[in-house]
C-alpha cells in the first residue's frame, strides 16, 4: 500500500468505513411520518394550513426531539398503509390505538384522547331521527332505514358500527360511498344538498366544516348509543421492525412532554373543544 505524507492509505479504510456507519446510523436514527390530507387532522391549505390536530402532534414531536431530523412525506393514507405493511419505515400520526384494521402497526403509548363517532346530518332530519332513533341513536336501528340515504367517505371504517353498515346498508340503493380527496369533509356538503341525509364521522370534522363553509351551522352531530362512554385512544403507529420500535421508544419518552406542549393543546383546544375527555 502506498505510503503518501507519512500515512498509509490503507490506515484510513478503518476511518472511513466507521464514518460510514457512523452516517448510517444517524440515518436510521430520522424520524419518517406520512400524512395525508385529511382535515382537521392535518390540513393542507386555507386559514387553518398546518393547524390540525395532527400537525401540532407532529410539531410537537419536532420541538421536543430535536436531536433527532424528522421527514415528513405527504402521502394518500392508503399509500402510507401499504408502505408500512411492505416494512418501509414510516409513523403515522394520529392512528387509532390498537386498531384491528391496522394489526400490522406498532403502537406508541396514548397521544391525546377524543369522543367516538356520531351521526352527522342536517338539522330537520336530525330532528327526525332522534325522534325516531333516540337520543343517543340507536344505530342499528337506523342502519335498517331504507328510506334515508347514507353516505361513507372512502378511507373511513367504523369499529362495532362497521358490521351494521355492511349488514343493513352496503348493498342497499340508498348506499353511497364517497370516494376523492377530503371525501370525509365533501361528504357533508352532500348532505347539505340533499344528496345523502347522513354519515358517521367524528364531532370535530363538522366543526371543520362549520369553521370554513358558511351554511355549516345547518348541520347536527348526534351520538351514538353503542358508542355509549367509550373514549377513543390517539397513538402513532410505526413499521413494525427494528427501526420502528427504536422509533416507538424515542416517541414514548417524549409524550409526556408532547402532551403538554402549547401549539398542541391549542389545536386540541381549537378542533375538540374544552369539553373533550382527558
């Protein structure tokens, strides 16, 4: 090996491939979270851009991991499903804890908590409804109606209420599945065109709506008897391998800080109002 200034070139392969790896591992050591367009968890655009619940999650893992580089790719959600059920690392934010649609997923300790689903309607057939349903609605109940229209954003899977869906509407004429990007938030205008009379979705996506479209005040959130005292669980769900559950590691000893940062309290503030469960 040729000696070049008093040192031989093959004294720097050691330092060379240590530096390598040394790079190697800080790579493996950043932080990739997908998110997709799905306000008011993470809002792309308009007066609220970067303001949704999920936004200040993620922010606030930023804040309080510094030491730690965070990419962030914007991806459909079923895009980011499929990346990290194929062991590509990635974390999405704002999952379900321990959904039984995303079994494959590792798990952080819980983020924030949030009231399940309820019907969201116009007013007039909310008053309807309940009159006929209850208040709380007995879902399986209205599931059984014909003669009110249902609609279900693609993307959008309901737990216990899932089953009556597909049992009593899926197949039905007045069935719609929604598909497109925000179908979730679209879909509410539909029922405001008398399109569809309902849907089933979370308190906080009216009150988006409601937020950023002037006949928002129309619409009606009604609980949902079998929902009745069930709390959901936020958590990030990351690839299940090596790196994901370094990365569930690091994410768990920092919520408790990220639990009490200011940006993300404010958004829970803003989208679940003071009144949401702790």
């Amino acid at each position: 090996m040729p000696i070049k200034n008093g040192f031989s070139l093959l004294a720097l392969v050691p330092a060379l491939s240590g530096a390598l790896l040394s790079a190697s591992a800080v790579a493996n050591n950043d932080i990739t979270w997908g998110v997709n367009s799905a306000p008011p968890f993470h809002i792309y655009d308009g007066e609220y851009k970067n303001a949704g619940v999920c936004d200040a999650l993620v922010s606030a893992f930023q804040q309080e991991l510094p030491q730690h580089v965070h990419n962030i790719r914007k991806l459909p959600s079923r895009r980011i499903t499929m990346i990290m059920k194929r062991n590509k690392n990635l974390c999405f934010p704002c999952v379900i804890k321990n959904s039984a649609y995303n079994t494959t997923f590792l798990y952080s300790d819980t983020t924030h908590k949030y009231a399940p689903h309820g019907v969201i309607t116009d007013r007039d057939t909310g008053q309807y409804i309940t009159a006929k349903y209850g208040y709380p609605i007995q879902f399986e109940q209205l599931a059984k109606d014909t003669d009110l229209r249902f609609g279900q954003p693609d993307e959008r899977r309901y737990g216990k209420l899932q089953p009556f869906i597909d049992d009593y509407l899926l197949n039905a004429s007045n069935f719609s599945f929604i598909s497109g990007q925000q179908s979730h938030v679209n879909v509410l205008a539909m029922i405001l065109n008398d399109r569809i009379d309902y849907t089933v979705d979370y308190e906080m996506v009216k009150t988006y709506y409601q937020r950023t479209h002037d006949d928002g005040d129309k619409l009606s959130f009604i609980p949902i008897a079998e929902y009745a005292d069930e709390v959901i669980e936020g958590a990030v769900g990351c690839t299940r391998n090596e790196w994901g559950k370094r990365t569930i590691e690091t994410l768990n000893s920092a919520i408790s800080s990220v639990q009490s940062n200011s940006e993300f309290q404010r958004a829970l503030e803003r989208w679940l109002g003071p009144n949401r469960p702790r």
